[in-house]
C-alpha cells in the first residue's frame, strides 16, 4: 500500500480524537491548542507529500535549454 498526501494527512487527523477528548473531560484551553497544533501538522504533512511542479526528476525550461547550447 502506497502511502499517499491525502491518506497520510486522514492518519494524522486521529490525532484529534484524543486531543478532543482531553479537552472536553480535563482542560478545555490545553485541547483547544492541542487541537490547533493537529491541524497544522496535518496540513504540513499534506503539503510536503503532495507531488510538485518541477519535483525531482524533471527537467526545467531552464536546464534543457543550457543542456542544448552547450
């Protein structure tokens, strides 16, 4: 199984379940952060899985035309 951006960013969101709950049954304030603090490393690890332009592997506009003229 391959993991992929929106798999790996599903698998941190259970992270909040306990951070939920921790905020609802000790302190509210310290879930809330915790909460916030999930949110943002899932969207991180989303973000840095997720392909890009001009990822490894691919040739720029830039490096195919110096390639040529050399």
């Amino acid at each position: 199984m391959e993991l992929t951006p929106r798999l790996a960013g599903t698998v941190a969101l259970l992270a909040l379940l306990p951070a939920i709950v921790f905020g609802l049954t000790k302190n509210p304030l310290a879930g809330g952060v915790t909460a916030v603090n999930v949110l943002l490393i899932s969207v991180v690890i989303y973000l840095l899985m997720s392909p890009t332009e001009g990822g490894h592997g691919h040739e720029s506009e830039h490096d195919a035309e110096h390639e040529h003229t050399a």
